[in-house]
C-alpha cells in the first residue's frame, strides 16, 4: 500500500470475560477444537495433488501447506505483525500479546519481517536475537510463521523506499550482483537457522510485495515485468536449490490499490513469475476496508472486497494454490465492528471465497496510533471477541498439528 513513512503498507483458551459466560465460551472452545480437528481428519487425504514447487519440502511444510489448503475450505487463521515482538504499549515482553490480552489466544498467524538482514535489529527495531527464539516459541505452540522482507536497495543501501533503479543491476551479470548475492545469503542464514531442536521451521516466505505499486525499488515503474519476474526467479532457484532450504513456502501478494477489478484476474498477475514459483496467491488490500483516503461508500468498498478476493480465490483453485490475504487493516481501528462487518461477514457469506489466513498489520510500540489489532480496553474488544468466538475464525489455540497430515 502507498506510504508517506517507513512502513510497507500505508503501513483461545480463557477469554478476558468474567462469570458464567467464561464457561460457556470455554466449551464452545472446545467444541470448536473438536470440529477442527475432525475437519481435518475427513478432508486432507483429498489434497494429495496439492504439491509445493519444492518436491525435496520438508514433511512439516508439506502438512503444513496441504493444511492450509483444507481448512481454507472452511475456516479462516487469523494473523498479526510481530504479535509477540511489542504492542501499543509495551516491547519485547516474554508471552505478552496484545491479541492474547483481548481473547486469551495468540494469532494463528505471526508475521515477521528480515528487513535490515545482517543487522542487530530489523527494520521496526526487533532484535534478530528475540525473533528466533519467538519464532521457535510460534512453531512449538502450534502456530505459523510467515516473514516479509523490506530489503533495503541494494544498489545505495538507502531503504526499500528509495525507487533508484536497481533490478537490472542485481541480476546475474548485472554490477551489483554480488551486492545482491550478500543478502541473500544473510536471508538463507536466517530462514536455516529458524528451526525447534532439529527440526527446520516451516516459513511463508513473502518476499518484493505490492510490487503492482511504484514505492518500494522493485515495483511497477521502478522496473520492467520481466526484470521482476526474473528477480523472483532467482531468488527462489537461490534459496531452494543453491542453499539447499527445503522448508520455505513462496508467497506472492500484489497490492489491491493497483489493480482493476473489471479485469481481476489479469491485473492481479502482473510479475507473476509462474506456477513453478508461487506456492500461496497473496493479497495486500488496505483501500476496500476504511482507509481514509478511499472516500468511496462503505457498501461499494465491501462490494470491491468481496470481488477482488473472490478473483484470488479462483485464481488459486485454477492454480491448485492456496490464497491468502496476506496484509490488510484498518489504522486505529476507527470502526469498532470493523473484524464482523468488513472481515467475517462478508468473506463467510461467500462461499466463492476460500482464504487461508489474513494478516493485519503491526501494534506498534513508539508511533501512537499505528495499530491494527485491538488491545484491552479498546472500543473494538466486544466485536473482536464475536469474531473470536465465530467458528469460521481460527487462532492459534485452536490449531492442532497442523504440521502433520492425518491418514484416514
């Protein structure tokens, strides 16, 4: 999403109730837990073709994909950017969350970002240090872990945001080749390194998105289509092939602001670099839920939602891919029904849409009012917790080995 600042986009097991209704919830939890289970178990044997473009992927990361596929069928994961790093009013807190101080889970999905890789601390100033051990503490709990990358140009090392042209010159036989090649290597020490005792950690890795948009060095105007899909060529063979990372699952996220809806699914796939590289259709979309500057009306920006993820959708089932609405949100969440109104209602109400997870973005710690999800005393707790408790909805608490497949 467009940015003016150094942002990407523009930028269950006790609730926090109290009295008889905690028990209620709590086995209407547990019920939940059941069903999901189950769901599992009757429908994953039915995606054997849902193949990863690695076919030496770890066991973990295939389950984990072929999961993802079967639950999108019926549920939705829940995600936020670094959940566990700092919130609106602390940072770098062990176990603190503010997703989980609102509902009594953490998210099912936890973003991170490597920007800055090579460095002490990343590019919103979470030290490398704690992001692997949250990373590790994400795995071990049952949860997932997908990881963006706002890569500094590598060309004058001046931000993802400085648009100097650079795309030509980091690519094989390019002068600044080797510039490129350094961080790269600096991203495959990190994602080898992600593992829980010897166990490689399953990553969505999500690298050059919006990149349909013109602010980031390697988007639309900054580059040609075909030097991007080259980029992203590369950097895939790189990592699967050359550094030998088998547990990496490739997403690819276009940004909703620039594309037309009259022509979805072809806008959608400018840069797309083909099926033998893209795992998960991502999707970025901060305009068609309340943004400010999108003064169109609330009825027709639903409307748009629900068409531009419907066009993912299909995309994916033509593909056999997974879709995901890989970033979205509303700043300070000024609409307090915003999670049932804009997310749940909408997406659960069409069945044309099958999402795996959706990701909002981060709760920040030192920018009063960038946050995105909600935290204790919020006006928009007592909606967040009827999306909690909807069993469309799935947090972390209600996954259940997820990295494995269950035979039938």
């Amino acid at each position: 999403m467009i940015c003016n600042n150094q942002e990407c986009s523009l930028g269950h097991s006790q609730p926090v109730r109290s009295g008889g209704h905690v028990t209620l919830i709590k086995k209407y939890k547990h019920m939940k837990n059941i069903l999901f289970s189950l769901f599992l178990l009757l429908f994953s044997h039915f995606l054997a073709a849902q193949k990863l473009i690695d076919k030496k992927a770890t066991a973990e990361t295939k389950a984990l994909y072929t999961n993802l596929k079967t639950l999108s069928q019926k549920n939705i994961l829940f995600g936020h950017q670094e959940d566990d790093a700092y919130g609106t009013t602390w940072n770098a807190v062990a176990g603190k969350s503010d997703v989980k101080d609102v509902c009594g889970s953490y998210p099912a999905v936890h973003g991170w970002d490597i920007g800055e890789e090579g460095s002490t601390y990343n590019v919103d100033g979470v030290e490398f240090a704690n992001m692997y051990k949250w990373i590790k503490d994400v795995y071990d709990r049952g949860g997932v872990n997908t990881v963006s990358w706002h890569v500094d140009n590598p060309v004058n090392e001046k931000g993802a945001w400085d648009t100097t042209r650079a795309v030509k010159y980091i690519l094989p036989g390019g002068k600044d080749h080797n510039k490129f090649l350094k961080r790269l290597d600096y991203v495959a020490e990190f994602l080898k390194n992600c593992k829980s005792n010897d166990v490689q950690i399953p990553i969505i890795f999500r690298p050059y998105h919006e990149h349909n948009g013109n602010w980031f060095w390697w988007g639309k105007g900054n580059c040609t289509e075909q030097e991007y899909i080259q980029m992203w060529r590369f950097t895939v063979d790189y990592l699967k092939n050359t550094k030998k990372l088998h547990h990496i699952i490739y997403a690819f996220s276009p940004d909703r602001s620039r594309m037309d809806l009259s022509n979805a699914k072809t806008s959608y796939l400018y840069g797309y670099p083909g099926d033998a590289y893209v795992d998960i259709l991502g999707y970025d979309n901060y305009m068609d839920v309340g943004i400010k500057w999108n003064t169109r009306p609330k009825e027709e920006q639903i409307k748009n939602l629900i068409e531009g993820l419907k066009a993912v959708s299909q995309l994916a089932k033509e593909k056999n891919k997974v879709a995901a609405m890989t970033e979205t949100g509303l700043e300070e969440i000024t609409n307090p029904n915003w999670f049932t109104e804009v997310i749940l209602n909408p997406i659960k109400s069409n069945p044309d849409i099958q999402l795996s997870y959706f990701l909002v973005w981060r709760n920040a710690h030192d920018r009063p009012n960038h946050y995105y999800a909600p935290y204790p005393g919020h006006s928009s707790v007592d909606d967040f917790m009827k999306f909690y408790n909807d069993s469309y909805t799935l947090f972390e608490a209600d996954l259940k080995n997820i990295y494995k497949v269950k035979k039938p």
